[in-house]
C-alpha cells in the first residue's frame, strides 16, 4: 500500500482484497454489480492520499472489499471511468456437479431444495476436490434458518466404546440416526438423547452451505460452522 503515499491530486484508483482467513462464511453473496452508494467514507491509510470510499462484500462464499480513491484534481472522465472498474466487476458462472477452487462443490439452483428439504450427497456422486473431502457424503438440509449440511460420517469422541458410521436420515421421524446405535440427531445435528459429561463431540457437524452470485448452493469442508 506504499503506493498511496505518492498519490497524485489528479490520480484516481482502485483496489479490491481477497479477505481470506478464517472466521464466518457468508451465506449468500451481495448483489453485483457494486453501487456506488453501497460504499462509506473510510480514513486514509497513510496521511496525504485521499481518503477513499470503501465497501466491504461477500462472493462465492468468501469475503472482499473494494476501495476507491479520487484525487481532488481528478477530471470527470476519470471519475467516471474508475466507478465502471467498479461496477464491471463479475464472478465467472457455475455449473452444476463441478467444483472450483479446489475445495467447492457447485450444486444446483436454491430454488431446487425447497425449504424443509434434505437432500442426500453420496461421496462417489462429488467431483473429486483437494483434502479435506466429505469422505462419505453428506446431507444438504434448507432448514428455517437456511441452508446448511451435515456431514454423513460420525466418529464419537471417546475411545472406548468407539462409534463410527455413516450417518442416517430417517424421513419420517425427520431426525439423523447411526444405524445400529441409539445415537439420535435432530435437523440442526444436536443431540437428542444427551450423554452424561462433556457434550463436546457428540452432536453431528453443521456447516454453511452459500448461494452463489448466480444462484448455484455452493459446500466445502472449509466453509464455517453453521449459524457461527
């Protein structure tokens, strides 16, 4: 960002971050294009630039943010030239039963699971992403809070007895099960039947499922916890 420091009065510029990290996966994707009025003062980042208009946005399940500076010398042609840098800004289209990034699977449409739907994803039905992988599949649920899923393979957390299995779904009870226990989840994946001592461990994991920008449900291993 050294490059601010030397910013022309007639200069304008623009600049857009990958966020990356950890933290909270955007469940849906702004709008595009980016509108002007959707981006807030910010300060400078040094002392003499311009302090430019910012505006945070989440895409494909990560976030960006995008910032403009206008010089206070800028001709009207420039300023108008850096905002169509902005509002150009696009995310390439998706296509149902791939993957990208190495670590997305591209479903269908959110129209096509409707609210209260659970939709089974069985491993050998997934393109073949970098690790980590739902090794066994996994449930893609529209619950009233929204999309989320459950992952199909269950390890409990104590040694002994160990539990692994696939998981289950029980369409007329409308809960999860481990077939051949007397494990018990409800739609979000929390325990029915509580165990005695620490809890951690024992409900299923839940993670954010995203509608992209153009409207394909997007999962990945790395995407957050649900509701987080």
């Amino acid at each position: 960002m050294g490059w601010l420091d030397r910013f022309p009065t007639t200069g304008v510029a623009a600049q857009i971050w990958y966020l990356g990290g950890p933290g909270r996966t955007p469940a849906r994707g702004d709008g595009l294009p980016l509108r002007r009025s959707s981006f807030l003062r910010a300060l400078p980042y040094f002392r003499d630039e311009p302090a430019p208009d910012y505006h945070p946005f989440a895409a494909d399940g990560y976030g960006f943010s995008a910032a403009v500076w206008v010089g206070p010398d800028a001709s009207q042609a420039d300023k108008r030239a850096i905002w169509n840098v902005i509002r150009s800004l696009r995310f390439p289209r998706l296509r149902q039963g791939t993957s990208f990034n190495g670590s997305v699977y591209v479903l269908g449409r959110e129209r096509d699971y409707p609210n209260g739907s659970v939709t089974l994803f069985r491993a050998a039905s997934l393109p073949l992403i970098r690790y980590p992988r739902f090794t066994r599949g996994f449930y893609l649920v529209h619950g009233s809070r929204g999309l989320y899923v459950i992952d199909r393979l269950f390890i409990s957390p104590n040694r002994s007895p160990k539990v692994t299995c696939t998981v289950a779904f029980d369409r007329v009870a409308s809960r999860f099960y481990c077939p051949g226990s007397k494990l018990r989840w409800n739609l979000t994946g929390r325990e029915l039947v509580p165990h005695k001592g620490p809890r951690y461990g024992w409900d299923l994991s839940a993670r954010t499922a995203v509608v992209s920008t153009d409207g394909h449900v997007l999962v990945s291993p790395t995407f957050g916890p649900f509701g987080s």
